[in-house]
C-alpha cells in the first residue's frame, strides 16, 4: 500500500475554489434563507457535494453553475421539513415597521432589507437574490431553480411588488424606489 505525501491535484483544486468562493456562497445563502446557521449547512452540504463529484465538475467547467444550483436546492429541501414549519415561542414577537427609506450603505438598512427578504415566500426570495445580488441573467437564474424563464420574471415581479409594499417604497421619489426591472433580461 502507498502512503500519500499530501494532495492530491484535485484536491488542492477544490481547496483553492472552496477557499476562494466559501464567503460568496454563505453571503448567498443567507439571503435566500435569512438564517446564518442554516446557510453555513447549506454551504456545508454544498461543499461536501462538490468534493465527491470534484474531478467530473471541474473538467466540465460548470463548477459556479453546479454549486449555485446544489446550494439553492439544499436551501430549499431545508425549507421542505416538518421542523421549519413551527417556532414554538412564549409570546408573539413584535413586527417592525419596515416601512421606512432603505440606504443600504448603512448597516441598519442593510438589516430592514434583509428582513424584508424573509417576509418573501423562499422561491420569490431566491429569485431575487439570485437576479440582483448574484447578477445572473433569467435565463440562468431559471436553469438553477429548474423553472422556465417566464416563471423566474413572473416571481421577480411578484417579489419587487411585495418588496415595495413591505418597505413602504410605493409612495416615495422614483430614483429611490427598488427597480421594477434591471438590465436587458428583465423584458
């Protein structure tokens, strides 16, 4: 038998794109999911797939593309379980108004925003956080979530318009409000 000496190729691969791209994909699966914990499981989960499927995932090229897709699925599977449904608590907590103007170079807003996103249903919220902060195109978008495209911009729209409603943006200046839509996808 022959002992190893130290990585494999393969292995200091994945270890040089999990390194590289560990933040970005907790940063995403946060927002879809609003909860730290769960997202560093899903990045978890995500990881360990990759890793058993390294070598074919990476001489496809795809490597962003499949873990995108791994991690939006094992965020919604977590969703899919009986325990998620229920929060046993003493007293109902207390909503705030979210109703306020959103900067979001300020970390407070940043927050508003965020809890915004976790009054959307997950697949509206992964739809925009894939489209607006991942920057992907519909198409794209659409692949990962395995819906068509005219599913994802039905969604964004649905979401943008919960958005505005929960952030009280329908009433404000138009160079504030959040976009209905962005870029040459969102026809």
């Amino acid at each position: 038998m022959t002992e190893r000496t130290g990585p494999t190729a393969d292995e200091a691969g994945f270890r040089s794109w999990a390194e590289h791209r560990r933040a970005s994909l907790r940063r995403t699966a946060y927002l879809i999911c609003g909860d730290w914990h769960l997202a560093d499981d899903a990045v978890q989960d995500t990881l360990t797939s990759i890793y058993t499927r390294w070598r074919r995932i990476a001489s496809g090229g795809r490597v962003e593309a499949y873990a995108r897709r791994v991690l939006v699925n094992a965020l919604v599977d977590v969703r899919r379980r009986p325990w998620r449904r229920e929060r046993v608590t003493e007293t109902l907590p207390e909503r705030e108004d979210l109703g306020q103007r959103c900067d979001l170079d300020r970390p407070l807003d940043r927050q508003v925003l965020v809890e915004a996103l976790g009054m959307l249903a997950a697949g509206q919220r992964a739809v925009l956080v894939l489209r607006f902060w991942e920057d992907l195109p519909v198409d794209q978008v659409a692949d990962l979530l395995g819906v068509s495209p005219g599913t994802v911009k039905s969604q964004t729209s649905r979401a943008l318009d919960r958005m505005r409603t929960v952030l009280g943006a329908e009433d404000q200046p138009a160079h504030t409000r959040i976009p209905t839509t962005v870029g040459k996808d969102a026809r």
